[in-house]
C-alpha cells in the first residue's frame, strides 16, 4: 500500500513501512512507542500547525486499541487510518491489519 497527501504529488508518496521508519525517528525515548508528544512533534514536522496538539491526542486515542497510552508496532495501521482521516493522507488501495 502507499499512501499519499490528497493533493496527488506522486513525488510525496510513501508506503506504509516507509511512514512507519518516518515515524520511529520522533520515538525520543526509544521505547519503541509512541506517545502524544512524539506524534504531536510528527504532526508539526509534517507541516500540520493548526491544532497538532489536540490532533495528536486524538490519534493515540483512536489508534491505541491496548490503552496503555501510546502507539505500539501492532498498532501502526490504526494510526495510518487517522491520518487518512484527519491529516490529509490518502490510499487507492486496502491493507490488512497486523
């Protein structure tokens, strides 16, 4: 799968393993985690000021299935889903879930 933002630039496009290794560089603590304040330093490196805070928030909300507070490995997918939904992200294509 690729994922893309929704203006179409293909030269922006990444796969799902290539946002995740993106994402791992914002995992300060190397806990192999991450938390809100890690994906709210993603969110804003992503160019996404207005409300990276809150944003951030929600997405470990909606992507932490285990309720331990932070994004683990297994729920990498989830997070893929909310930046679809709420960080511009797009995909042509399905995957399944780890």
């Amino acid at each position: 799968m690729a994922i893309s933002n929704r203006g179409g630039n293909q030269g922006n496009e990444i796969t799902v393993e290539e946002f995740k290794r993106w994402l791992k560089k914002f995992d300060t603590d190397r806990d192999g985690r991450i938390s809100v304040e890690e994906l709210r330093q993603a969110i804003r490196a992503a160019g996404e000021w207005w409300f990276c805070t809150r944003k951030a928030k929600r997405g470990v909300k909606m992507a932490d299935k285990n309720l331990n507070g932070a994004i683990d490995d297994y729920e990498i997918n989830n997070l893929v889903d909310f930046a679809q939904q709420y960080l511009g992200l797009s995909s042509d294509q399905q995957y399944a879930y780890i």
